[in-house]
C-alpha cells in the first residue's frame, strides 16, 4: 500500500516555481487571452458610472418666505438676462424665460419678454407660436386671438398660423369667425390645401351651397389641381 501511495505521488502533475525575493510562486502554464476583453473604454465608462453613483445629487432649495422668493426670483432673472444680453438672437433664450415667468404665474412678464423677442426679430415663427399656445393655455382668447391677427398680417405666407387661427375659432365653435379668417386667406391665393381645409369646413357644417361657391374661386386659382 506504501508503495502504491507512493507511484500516485510520482504521476501527479508537479508545478514548477521560481524565487521571487525569498518565495515561491507557481508558474501558470496557460497564456492563451481570456474569451472575454475588456478593452480601456470599457473601463473607463465603468469607473465614470460608477463615480455617478456615488456623486449624490444637490440639495433641493427650499423657500419658506416671501422675501426668500423674491430674491431667488431677482437672481433667475439676472441670469435669463444676462443670456440675452451676450446674444439677443438666439430665440430660445427669450422663450426659457418667458416660459419661467408663466410658471411664476407672472403672466404681464411673460408677454413683455415675448413683445422684446419680437421686437428683435418679428419672422421668428417659434416666438408666435410659443407666446400664443401660452395665451390659449390659459384661456385668454382675446389675447390668443389678438395675436394671431398680427402673425397673420405680418407674415400671411406662413400657412402654419393660418391653419390654428381658423382651428382655434372652430373649437370656440366660432364658425362665422373660421369664415372670415379663411376669406382673409384665400386672397393671399394660397395652397390648395388651404383651399381643401376651407371646403371641408363647410362640408362639415353642411354648408352645401358655400363649400361649391369655394370651389369655384379654387379652380380659378388653381386651374391644374392634381386629381
């Protein structure tokens, strides 16, 4: 049995070791590249994340009085100033701080600073868009409607503004005043989409006689439509 233990001894697979400064390390025969790399971005967005992680987040600013608010107020407004002040043309900057003043609820603010946007470029159709979808979100028709009547007299080839003016009015079920808002539109001789939208309108008020009258200018207009 002694002898048998001992042969068992002698066929084991022996590992090699060198010194290494007084002790001994086994050797790892098998250099072959592990099936997966990880390559140096790989690490470097893994440190990155995990460093996000560990990054807690700012304190949120709470305001307990009127003069605390004031003052945050006063600072938010230099800095959407300022913005502008390095360059009034780019539009967004006027339009983050009108949206500001209207989440303030400073709603005569708001309307000044879409009035200086278009002090500085009247042709900018996102201001006439934004300043107007804020008028309409708070139910100030008159305003919505004021403005729409200026973008319209100021740049009547926009067919964008044309296409919610009459829709704002159809769904104030202002019907007379789509049709007066169409009729100011089709002097311009527009597109003969413009000229379909008025049609079905009065189509959909079964305005039989109206909508062929329509049809009449609009093949005079347009006398190639495509079928």
């Amino acid at each position: 049995n002694e002898y048998k233990s001992y042969l068992r001894m002698s066929e084991a697979p022996q590992i090699k070791s060198a010194p290494t400064g007084g002790k001994h390390v086994g050797k790892v025969k098998n250099k072959l590249p592990a099936a997966i790399q990880i390559t140096a971005e790989q690490l470097l967005r893994e440190a990155k994340e995990r460093q996000l992680e560990i990054v807690p987040p700012p304190p949120r600013q709470k305001i307990t009085d009127k003069t605390e608010l004031a003052e945050y107020r006063m600072r938010k407004r230099k800095v959407f100033e300022d913005n502008i002040r390095k360059n009034r043309s780019v539009m967004s900057n006027w339009i983050k701080y009108s949206r500001w003043e209207e989440e303030q609820q400073e709603f005569q603010r708001a309307r000044s600073i879409y009035e200086r946007a278009l002090d500085v470029d009247h042709r900018c159709i996102p201001i006439w868009l934004k300043y107007t979808e804020m008028e309409m979100r708070h139910k100030q028709v008159n305003h919505a409607r004021n403005l729409w009547d200026r973008a319209v007299t100021l740049l009547p080839r926009v067919a964008q503004f044309w296409y919610k003016y009459t829709y704002m009015e159809e769904m104030l079920e202002n019907v007379a005043g789509a049709r007066q808002v169409f009729e100011r539109w089709m002097e311009w001789e527009p597109e003969e989409q413009a000229w379909s939208s008025y049609i079905n309108m009065e189509l959909r008020y079964k305005e039989i006689d109206r909508a062929r009258d329509i049809y009449e200018k609009f093949v005079l207009v347009h006398p190639k439509v495509r079928c």
